[in-house]
C-alpha cells in the first residue's frame, strides 16, 4: 500500500473515530456502542417518516374523480337513473341549471347529461327527478348533542376545571349515532355535517365530518367523511404518494369561555397566546430533530431519540402547519380583531368564523386574518338571544357577501335551528337580499369547499358522492320539502314513484325589492328602531286579499278577495284612527290623497306572538335586561308564592325593548307573555301592542291577565315528579288556596280565566284531560283548558276535540327534542300529515306560534303562517290559516274583545303588505294600524 493511500485510510480512521467519539450519543443508547436495537432502528424509521410528511398539505389524490365506487357505498345499492331533472349543479358559482339526467352507479354521480345528450344504455333503475347536491352543515353537534335531550348522550363539551384549552379533545369519541335528529335532518336534505365539539371552551377540541344516513351497525366510524389517516381501527391505511386529508378543529371566544371559567377577554388572549406558544415551541423542536435524522439518515445513521411529539398539543402543531381547518366560534368586533391579531402573531389560518354576529360591520378585520380570509358561517335571523348577538342583521349575508367574504348558512343544531331546516335559512337569506345562487351555495358548495371537502360533495358532477336531494318546490321557496334524498346513492326515504313536473314553477320564487340603502342601515344599527312616519288617516288601494275579524267565515275570520283585475281590487280606508270602508269602496279625492298602492297586496289583523317572554326578558343570562325567573320550581316555592298571589306579567313589561320593535316590524301587533319561570307555577299571563310606549299608554294592553299558566314537565331531578304536579294542580283546583284579593286558581277552576298549561306528552295531555272532566264533575264548571307547546297534541286529536280542550302548537314544526316531546310528528316526507293538520280534520281549536325560548323567532311568525299554509295541502283555507296566529288563536286566549266593532266604529289595527302576504318570501310590511295612543297607521322605510 502507498504511503498517500495509507496516509488516506489514517485520516479516515481518525474522523470515525471521532465521529464516534462526538456522535455515538445520537446513534445508539448502547454505551458498548454496539449496533443500534432493531426497536432503536424501527423507532428511528417511524421517526423520519412523520418528517417526510412534517411540510405536507392535504390534497386531492391526482385519480380521485377517476375512482368508480365510493369509499361510502354500501355494494348493494342499485343504479339509479334520474330522468327529466331541473338541475342544480352548483357549477359557475352555483349560477348552472341544466335540464337533463343523472346517472348513479356506485355511490357516486356517474354522468350528468344535458337534454338530448346521451347516456350509457343498458341501464336498470328507477325514474325519479332532483333538484340539487344534499346539504352540507358546516357547524352541527348532531351526535354529541343528541335528541332527544339526555345528561346521557349530551357530550358537546368538557367543562373539567382544566378543559378550557383543549384541543386534543375529539368529537368523534362523543359521537351517538342513535340520535333521533339524524333521520329528520336527512328528511330535510341535509345529507353531510361538519360535528363540532361545542363552544364552552376556548379550544374545544378536534372535528371530524359525517354523513348522516344510517349504517348497518350506526357507529361512528362507519358515518365518518374522508377521516385522517391517523385515526386508528379504520382499516384504512395511506397509500404511497396518497396525500394527507384534512383535520378540523374547533376554538371560541368571548362569552361562553368567561362564564364556564370565570374569565375576562384578557385572560382569553393571554391563554390563547401561551397556548400557541406551547406548541410553537414543540413544532421548532420537531423540525430541529428533522435536521438530525435527515442528516443522520444520509449518513446511514440512526438517532435514538424520538420524534418530539405531545398529544396534548399535537392538533394545534398540525394547525400551525396549515394541515387544519379551523371553525372558531366568534361574534364580536373586539372578539374578531383580537383573534385575527393572534392569527397574524401565530400565522395559522381560520377557515371560518362562525356566529359572527358583528361579522357584517367589520369585514375588513375578516379580512385581515392571516394568509386567507375566512368564510363567515351565520344564522340567517337567529339574533339577540344574549348581548354577543345584539347587533345582528337580517342583512348580514347580503353585506358579507358584497364584501368579498364567503357566506354559509349553518345550523348549530340541533338545539339551535333544527337541521331539518337549513335549506329554510338560505330561503331566508336570499329574502333578505342575497343572490339566489350564492344562497343555494352558502348550504352546499360553499361549507363542503371551506370544510376541505368540496372535491367530492357539495356539487352535481361525475365523480362526486352521489348526495342528491329532489324537491317538491324551488328549495328557496317557503316549506320547500324533499321528495326524495340519496346519500351515498342510497335512497333515504320511501320509495314511491313520482311523476309530473318537478316544481310547480321552475322559476325562482320572486323577492320585494324593499331592501332600501335605509332599511338596511336601520337594521345594523346598534340603536333601537327609531319611529316612522304615522297618520291618523290613510287610504290603501290595489288590495287583492283583506282578512279583518269578523262574525263569520274561516276561524273568526272575514276575508274578502278580488278578481285579477286592477278594476276589481279593493280599498281600504281610515280616517281618525277608524276603519271606515273595507273592501269596494267609493274613493274620493280626499282618500286619493292619502292613498298607498299595495300592487295587489294583502292586508291582515295584526299577528299575535305567544311564548317567547316578549317584553320580560332581553338576555336571559344578564339579570339587568329581565324581569327575572319567578319562584316555582319546587312545590315549597309553589306554596310560598301562592301565600303572596300568583305573578302578573302585567306587572314586569317593558316596552320598546329591541326585541319588541323588532317583532313589531314583523308584524306581530300583540305579544302574549308569561313572567320567565323555569318551573310548574309560570304566572299570569300578559297581553300587550308592541306599538306602545308604555303602559299608560290608551290601549297599550289588550288584556292584563289572559290567562294563568302552567308547567307540566320533569327537566332536572330537583322538579317534582309530574305525578306529583298533577295532584297539585288537581288540589289548587278543587280546593283553591286562601289568598289575598282574586284567587286565580278558582277562576280557573269555574272557567272564568283560561286555564294555560304548557306540555308536550301525550300521557300527559290526556292526564290532564281526565283532571279537567275531574274538575268539571265536582265543581260544575266548564274548565276553558289550553295546551300550549303540544309535540304530541296529534295523539289524542279526537280526544282534545271531544272535551273541548285547545291546542297552540309553539312551535309549529316541533322536534323530538326531549323525552316528552319524542314522538312529536314529523310531517311530510315521514309521514303522510303535520300535526296541525290532523289536529284540525279532528275538529280542535287552534293557534299557533313559535318557539317559545327564542325572542327573535316572533318575527317568523308570518313564515310560520305560509308555512302551515302549504303543508296542509289544501286542507286549511286560507282564512283559516290566517285565524291561527290572529283571531282564533286570540279566541283561544279570551282575546276576543278586540277584534270587532261596525264600519265607522272599528278602531284601525290591522297590516299593510305589498305582495301576498301567506305566499312567504314575497310580501313587504308596507304599513301597521295600531289603536294604542290617538291611533293611526304607521309606514315603514
């Protein structure tokens, strides 16, 4: 060997020598510096193979839409082929409607052929027609928050004292795949949610998405969506070159954090900044240890040591790394700045802001959150249920939307707005002005694209899931009801054939154009409704409908109608506060002159809201804005009220609070309220005109006491059992306790002052049935009973008729959302008829309303009346409906003092509405009659 070569191998020595001197510590744990272990070796592997994806995206296999069966089919599924079809395809930003067909095989849209184009032959299937791509729920705590409501199978949030941070938490570990909303939501045409853990914690945890039909066993992992990679016991594994598929996560701020843990928003920032600091510092030690083994790896080496990891902060390293979509619970301008500056301080992205209730005031600060800007995921009128929500807009959608920011309509459900009805908040929406394709979109195309899921949901196109949904209507048209829904390509509702055109009109359902730049403004406005324009004297013309109180027709109702022609409408007129003419009047100059054409329009008794604690409660969870819970949950605060008078609501009003105006605005003239009680004994109830300013305001108050009302449930284990309130009830009944001044529970007993109770149960109903033939017998009394909220009223209609008891359904539409409740009555496409139709072919008096928790839900009201309208199926006149929520839910209530009076005499109270008012998205509040004060007609903007 030459010197230079030996010179060579010397040095060579010598540097291995020395690397084994300085970097055997890193190559083996093994201080005889033998070979690394096999463990050590396959550790080391593990380890270098989470680096190689340490800098990955998630993506879209390059094959994805070339696949032939869905990952999802069940592999019995048929083909189906739907022919004759109005297609929504959510193509040119949702703006594409073909005429044609639809191919499924497989689980998925196979091909989508225009009129005339051809399909593969040798089909066999079934001919049906569809209108769009299933729904897709961006935020829904379907299975963790399950119906109906249980403390076993309620699991949205942890609340443990050191749960605020904690986004290892994954919702998919509470998912209960028996939850009675899955089957409606699908009903409804939602075939895909986003299941988010809840918002009590600043970070509440992992999300996973889930289609919502059933599966043979229900697990959760069998309605798991495109999960990650790394959840264990799919049997599903990652194949080479497959990318990463996208995490989702869940965070708040403001209100719900503070009050679990009794923080302030400094303390949120600071725990938010710390927090990502914490995982800021573990994602920099994984990628100095990335440098090691790959250096390592290149020298064919091997490290001992681990890839750093922590479970507990793993999740938001992914997020830091751009492989999570984040949904961050968020309504307020300070809440939306701070947490856009700590996306900016932490660069990770927000795929969506949801509430965002203050979202439309602020979109530049939207705007501003790092890398992209968010999507704005909102209620369409769900608002001012606590101050974080005080400043919503019906508006908002439409003002996001010219903004540059997408727009999605969620559900929050199911205890917010029910999923079965989310195609009702983009319906309401694009009636508040925003484009009918950016609605159809802001429930389909838009959520699956911001969940990181648009590549196979969310649109009509071939390759894609195959989640069709065929309606009975235009979907943005009121009650819009599905025929039909595959998910998957697994028909969901009975089959059936169904034949004829797929809607009645193909054409969009026309919207007013009343969204003035001033209507607008006063609706975002942080300040109260200011008042408008008020007379004493007005004429109306160009009426088609006009339903007053009358002697006779549907309901207590008088309803007159015209002839197309302009020639046959009718007038209305006023002068001094008073109806002089309804109907074909002879119209001077001087009533010409006060005249507003209502373009064929309609006019309505005002509409009257029960339930909600109009005028008692502004934020429930700030004692300030409430009149406050009256005593009565248990039989010893029943008896120490009882000894001091039961509560008069009369006596808690306030008026010209923002929620009164507001359902003012809607139309609701009269609220009928009941002091808040979360127990058997609610109190008086209350009648007032939202138009008052006061209660010594002429006429402010339709009827001080309307009724007294009751409880009848068992919610927590400290309420009496509802034996035990029955048997109260009976003893208050027959023997009604000494009290000072009038002694309510003996009016109520001699029938002298409706007897209000509110339950849902069948059993109980006809508990109470029994009681009020009980009562009757002993005393010789006629008990004036009424059951309000009523989900299972449909049970006993015959019997409810028979004892002439009546019924307000509040809300019309109710969900199985407690035991009590769980066999309310879906209603069509589950069952042949709604609960209020049944009720009525049974001969039972009836009223409707709205939900009862919700104060914003009083300007639905008219919806509601459309609604009933079209459900029915014909069955209720139009009259009819009308009375439900005016004059016969008034006669229901002993309201019926205020509704007559002769020509000339009849003080002016009634509504003003350009467009058909029961249609649902075409009428405009023109103008609202009131009696309250000298009187007069008030315009609106």
């Amino acid at each position: 060997m030459s010197s230079p070569a030996r010179s060579t191998l010397l040095s060579l020595s010598v540097l291995i020598l020395l690397i084994a001197q300085f970097s055997w510590p890193y190559l083996s744990p093994n201080p005889s510096h033998s070979p690394p272990s096999t463990l050590v070796q396959h550790t080391f592997a593990a380890s270098l193979a989470k680096c190689a994806e340490l800098h990955e995206r998630p993506g879209v296999p390059i094959d994805f839409h070339n696949r032939t069966q869905s990952d999802r089919w069940d592999g019995e599924s048929p083909d189906v082929l739907i022919k004759n079809a109005t297609i929504w395809t959510g193509e040119d930003d949702g703006k594409e409607v073909r005429m044609g067909e639809v191919w499924i095989r497989n689980g998925l849209v196979s091909h989508v052929a225009g009129r005339g184009e051809p399909l593969p032959s040798k089909l066999s299937s079934s001919t049906i027609q569809i209108d769009a791509h299933g729904l897709f729920d961006l935020h829904s705590h379907l299975g963790a928050e399950s119906f109906p409501l249980l403390s076993a199978t309620i699991d949205e949030n942890s609340v443990l004292p050191n749960s605020n941070i904690s986004p290892y938490l994954r919702s998919l570990d509470g998912f209960n795949g028996h939850d009675e909303s899955f089957k409606l939501s699908v009903a409804g045409g939602t075939t895909s949610a986003i299941v988010l853990p809840g918002s009590a914690n600043q970070m509440g945890g992992q999300a996973f998405a889930f289609k919502l039909r059933p599966t043979k066993d229900n697990s959760p992992r069998s309605r798991l969506l495109e999960p990650p990679f790394d959840i264990a016991g799919l049997n599903r594994t990652r194949k080479a070159g497959e990318p990463l598929r996208w995490r989702s996560m869940k965070m708040a701020c403001g209100e719900n954090p503070r009050r679990v843990y009794g923080m302030n928003r400094m303390d949120e920032g600071w725990a938010t900044r710390s927090s990502f600091e914490k995982a800021t510092k573990l994602k920099v030690s994984q990628d100095e240890f990335c440098d090691r083994a790959i250096r390592a790896s290149n020298a064919k080496t091997v490290l001992a040591e681990k890839f750093p990891d922590d479970l507990e902060w793993e999740a938001l390293v992914a997020l830091l790394r751009g492989k999570v979509k984040l949904h961050t619970h968020c309504y307020t301008t300070e809440d939306l700045d701070s947490f856009t500056r700590h996306s900016n301080e932490w660069k990770y992205e927000v795929a969506a802001f949801h509430h965002a209730h203050e979202a439309h005031l602020v979109p530049d600060i939207i705007k501003s959150a790092w890398n992209s800007t968010p999507a704005a995921a909102i209620f369409a009128v769900f608002a001012g249920y606590k101050k974080e929500a005080y400043y919503s807009s019906v508006f908002a959608a439409k003002l996001l939307h010219e903004s540059g920011i997408k727009v999605v309509l969620k559900s929050d459900g199911p205890s917010a707005v029910f999923p079965r009805h989310l195609i009702f908040e983009a319906a309401q929406v694009h009636y508040y002005g925003l484009p009918a394709h950016v609605a159809m979109s802001s429930v389909t195309s838009t959520p699956a694209t911001v969940a990181g899921l648009g590549h196979r949901v969310g649109f009509v196109r071939p390759g894609y899931d195959a989640d069709i949904v065929l309606w009975n209507s235009h979907p943005l048209s009121l009650g819009a009801t599905p025929q039909q829904v595959l998910v998957d390509g697994i028909p969901q509702l009975p089959l059936r054939p169904i034949t004829g055109p797929i809607f009645p009109s193909s054409l969009l359902p026309p919207t007013p154009p009343h969204h003035t730049k001033a209507s607008i403004a006063a609706s975002i406005s942080p300040d109260l409704p200011t008042s408008r324009n008020v007379s004493s004297s007005a004429t109306f013309i160009n009426i088609s409908e006009i339903f007053l109180p009358g002697n006779v027709g549907d309901g207590g109702i008088d309803h007159l109608s015209s002839t197309p022609s302009k020639e046959d409408s009718l007038s209305l007129v006023v002068r001094d506060g008073k109806i002089i003419c309804a109907g074909h009047c002879p119209l001077s100059p001087e009533d010409l002159q006060y005249s507003t054409d209502l373009k064929g329009g309609t006019i309505l008794p005002p509409l009257i809201s029960f339930g909600p604690p109009m005028g008692l409660e502004v934020f429930e969870s700030e004692p300030s804005t409430s009149d406050g819970m009256i005593p009565g949950n248990s039989l010893r605060d029943l008896k120490e009220v009882l000894n001091g008078g039961v509560a008069r609501a009369a006596d808690g009003v306030s008026f010209g609070d923002k929620h009164v105006l507001l359902a003012k605005e809607a139309g609701v003239g009269i609220a009928v309220a009941s002091p808040p009680s979360g127990g058997f004994l609610k109190g008086l109830a209350v009648a007032f005109r939202t138009a008052a300013k006061h209660g010594l305001e002429q006429d402010a108050f339709v009827k001080e006491v309307v009724g007294l009302h009751l409880s009848i449930a068992r919610s927590s284990s400290g309420t009496p059992s509802i034996t035990t309130q029955i048997n109260a009830l009976r003893q208050l009944l027959l023997s009604p306790p000494t009290v000072t001044g009038a002694n309510y529970f003996d009016l109520a007993a001699n029938g002298a002052l409706p007897l209000i109770i509110s339950v849902n149960k069948a059993d109980d109903i006809a508990a109470l049935i029994r009681l009020k033939v009980q009562v009757e017998l002993e005393r010789g009394s006629q008990v004036k009973l009424v059951i309000a909220g009523g989900a299972e009223a449909w049970i006993v209609a015959d019997e409810l008729a028979a004892h002439d008891v009546a019924v307000i359904l509040s809300p019309l539409r109710a969900p199985p959302s407690t035991w009590s409740s769980l066999r309310a009555n879906p209603g069509p496409p589950l069952t042949p008829a709604t609960s209020l139709t049944i009720l009525h072919r049974a001969g039972v008096k009836l009223g409707i309303s709205v939900h009862d928790a919700w104060l914003a839900s009083a300007r639905q009201l008219l919806l509601e009346m459309g609604w009933a309208l079209k459900s029915s199926d014909g069955e209720l006149s139009r009259g009819e409906v009308v009375s439900l929520a005016t004059t016969s839910l008034a006669s229901v209530l002993g309201l019926d003092h205020w509704q007559m009076g002769a020509a000339g005499e009849r003080k002016a109270e009634f509504l003003a509405y350009e467009g058909d008012a029961l249609s649902g998205f075409e009428a405009k509040l023109v103008a609202s009659a009131s009696p309250v004060g000298a009187g007069g007609v008030e315009f609106f903007l």
